[in-house]
C-alpha cells in the first residue's frame, strides 16, 4: 500500500484486534504468489490457529488492482525449460495449503476485490467467507497456458449449477463478483468502498464467534446480488456443454450456429487442444468425488505431466513472456488428442503422489 509496506516483504501477516489479516504484498506483481508465499501463509495460519485471541483471518491484496493475479509463472517457465522441480515442489505445497484453507478451524475472510485468477482462486475460494466486489474479475484461464484448472478448480467448476463450471473451465472466460456467487465461488457481494469499514468490523469480533454470525455481519455490508449474467445464458450453456468429448461440445456449438456459440466456439479455438480435453475429464471425474482432497490429488498428477509438456511452455511463452498471443498446440486439434497421449495425465505417480498431513 504503501513503502513502509513494501519494505515488510512479499506477505504480510500481522494481528488487527482480534483479526489475523493475511495480506499478500507484491502490488506491481497484482500480488502473484511465489513458494516462499505460500510457506509464509501456511506458518501465519499456524500463529493464528493457535492465538486464542484471534477470532478470524482475513486475507487480502496490497494494491488497488486485484487479490491475486496467480501463481508465479515466469518462474515455473523456467523450471519447466530446464527441467527443473519448481513444478513438483511449488504445486504440492500450493495444494496442501488449499485444502488447509477449506478445513480451517476459525472463520477465514477473503477480500476478493479486483483481478482474482489461478493461484488467488486457491486461496480465497475454498474459504468460508468470501466477499467480492463491483471490482471482482475472477477467472481460471489455464487452458490458455496449455494446462487446467488447479489449485482445486476442478472440485468448484464441478460444482456450480449445470454446466456453467465446465463453460468457464474450458473458455477461460472472466466473472464478476454476481456471477462468482452464481457459481457458487462466493459468497457476497460488498462494494469496494466499504472493504475498510468491513474489515474493522471484523477486527472486532469476539474470539470463539461462529461462522454464522460472520456472515450475517458480512450480510450487513453486502448488496444482496446473487446471479451475474451468465446466469441469463444457463440453458444454452447447458445444452453445448453437457457432453464427455469436447468434439462433441464442438459440434453442439458449430450446430447452434448463434453469435455467443460462435463467440465461443472462437474462444475454445485458442486455447489448447490438450488442455481442453484434460480438463473436461478432470471436470466430470470430479463430479462424482466427494472431497478437495481426492480431486488436488488428482490434479497433482496432471499438474506434474503438464509441467513436463511442450504445450505449458509454449503457451506460457505466447501469454507471458513474448506475449505475441499466438501458442503453436500440439497436437493442433482436438482430434487429435489421443487416449494413450492422455493416459500419463491420469497415471498414479508412486512415491510422487500428493499427501497430506493429519493435521496441523
């Protein structure tokens, strides 16, 4: 927010009232998480578990222009060219940390104001309390850097009404805060404005207060909203995405023949081949998983033969690094996806699966 932020470092945990405010620090980054920040939450959440005073965690983003724009992915572009373990060691402490959030003891609050994507959806959507704004651009675009979406995307797009989750798994496409909600990604909306007075009210609450309670405090600031406009276009997205195969998704849109099928179907046209038929799989394989858990470790898996792929560093480079926009897929059409290429995605992984511990 401000230097003296700045000089605290890349995450900021410090104790408000009764509050335990987790503040991720890297502004000019749009807060994007590296490993050191993920270790730093994970031992914040240790000190605030088990302070007795603290009777609420809340997390937010330094800076006016979002939560979090994602993991680090320059980073893991490297690694990933050298073939290196950034992906292996990054990734499991990533999820083993989302689940942490979803279990946590005490009512967690996510501020998720401005741009929310990737990464920022772990830590902010698997808590109890989730507050977006008039500001909120919540999207998982994975399938745009040749991967799907993780950090438990795949559990909370397999969740929301019909297929609405597999259209935005699979076009990228960005929500605001109603249809977050809609989608069952949060949970209220309050108005920017009003973040501050919220967040003081929330340094206020009394230890041992129940999440309840929190959320008719929250209800007091909030707009009441409930459904953006993807709620409007359910039944049409209904009928193009009900399918197991996206040459099936692909032929239900090109038959349709509207301006948003052919807006659509131009959308899934850049992203990559690979990636949309690994994530539909992961998507209905996770319809029918009871638990975060089960599905992170399935997600593991086909994070770590991601991270091994072509695909991921070409279209990280097209996105990221030259930003021309232009990724060369392999293969180039879904078609062309074949089972024995998407077995490895699915594999057990032996000494290399995802644990995670008891408790903390």
């Amino acid at each position: 927010m401000n230097d003296a932020a700045a000089a605290e470092g890349d995450l900021i945990a410090r104790k408000e009232g009764s509050a335990g405010i987790i503040r991720l620090n890297r502004p000019k980054a749009i807060n994007a998480v590296t490993l050191e920040m993920f270790h730093d939450i994970d031992r914040a959440l240790d000190l605030f578990e088990a302070d007795g005073d603290v009777a609420v965690v809340v997390l937010e983003g330094a800076g006016d222009r979002g939560l979090c724009a994602g993991g680090d992915i320059r980073a893991l572009w490297e690694s990933s060219k050298v073939k290196g373990d950034l992906g292996k060691i990054l990734w499991r402490d990533e999820y083993i940390l989302n689940a942490r959030i979803k279990k946590f003891p005490k009512p967690y609050v996510a501020f998720m104001d401005g741009i929310v994507m990737g990464g920022g959806v772990g830590l902010s959507a698997h808590s109890r309390h989730r507050v977006v704004t008039e500001r909120t651009k919540l999207a998982m675009p994975e399938v745009g850097l040749g991967f799907f979406p993780d950090v438990g995307g795949t559990y909370l797009l397999s969740r929301s009404p019909g297929e609405i989750g597999t259209y935005f798994g699979l076009t990228g496409t960005t929500m605001n805060g109603p249809d977050a909600i809609y989608a069952k990604f949060a949970d209220a909306v309050v108005p920017s404005a009003k973040l501050p007075a919220l967040c003081e009210a929330l340094t206020k609450v009394a230890p041992g207060t129940g999440s309840a309670e929190i959320d008719r405090l929250i209800g007091g600031f909030a707009t009441g909203e409930k459904s953006g406009p993807v709620a409007a276009m359910q039944a049409k997205i209904d009928g193009w995405f009900a399918r197991g195969r996206m040459e099936d998704v692909v032929a239900a849109l090109t038959a349709d023949g509207s301006d948003m099928a052919r807006d659509t179907l131009k959308t899934l046209g850049e992203k990559s081949p690979r990636g949309m038929v690994v994530t539909l799989k992961l998507l209905r394989l996770a319809r029918a998983t009871a638990t975060l858990e089960e599905c992170l470790v399935r997600e593991y898996r086909a994070a770590l033969e991601v991270f091994a792929s072509e695909d991921f560093r070409e279209g990280v480079r097209a996105a990221v690094i030259d930003k021309d926009r232009n990724p060369t897929w392999s293969p180039a059409r879904i078609e062309q996806v074949t089972p024995e290429m998407l077995a490895p995605y699915f594999a057990e992984i032996g000494a290399d699966e995802l644990k995670f511990p008891d408790s903390k």
